[in-house]
C-alpha cells in the first residue's frame, strides 16, 4: 500500500540527570513505497475442441524492475482441468 508522508511531533520533558537542550522537535516519515506496475496480460485460445482447449498467455513487464513472487490464476468451470508446465 503506498502512503503519504506522515509527521509527527516530538515533546522531552522532565530529564533525570541531563539538560534538555531542544524539548521539541518535528519527524517525518518519508514514503518509499513504489505504486504497483500493471503488467499487460494477453492470451490466445489456439485450439478449442470443446472439451477443452490450449491457450497461449503472454505476460509482459513494463517497467525497468523484475516482478517477483507474481502468479497467475484461472477461474475454470467446476468441469474444467488445466495441465502444463512452467
């Protein structure tokens, strides 16, 4: 999830044994989270006998960073199987 930057205050008081010499200050929590890349998916049913059919699915990165730890789901009909290998 990205999220805007956040700052917040910091207050010290009551020291043991030390001198507060700045009692307050200003943080602020930067973003570096990068917006998820939608990588175009297309797909080609080649053959299609009814009983099944062979499909081509293409998956392309568009930007200059690998997509790791991606899957790809399928929402087949109770009656379907799928079979292949990666």
């Amino acid at each position: 999830m990205v999220e805007a930057d956040e700052t917040f205050a910091v207050r010290l008081t009551s020291a043991n044994g030390a001198t507060i010499a700045t009692p307050q200050a200003t943080g602020t929590i930067v973003n570096d989270d990068q917006p998820p890349v939608a990588s175009p998916v297309s797909f080609i049913k080649r053959d299609d006998w009814g009983a099944g059919f062979v499909m081509d699915v293409k998956i392309k990165n568009n930007s200059a960073t690998a997509m790791n730890g991606w899957r790809i789901e399928f929402d087949l009909r109770p009656t379907s199987r799928t079979s292949g290998t990666a």
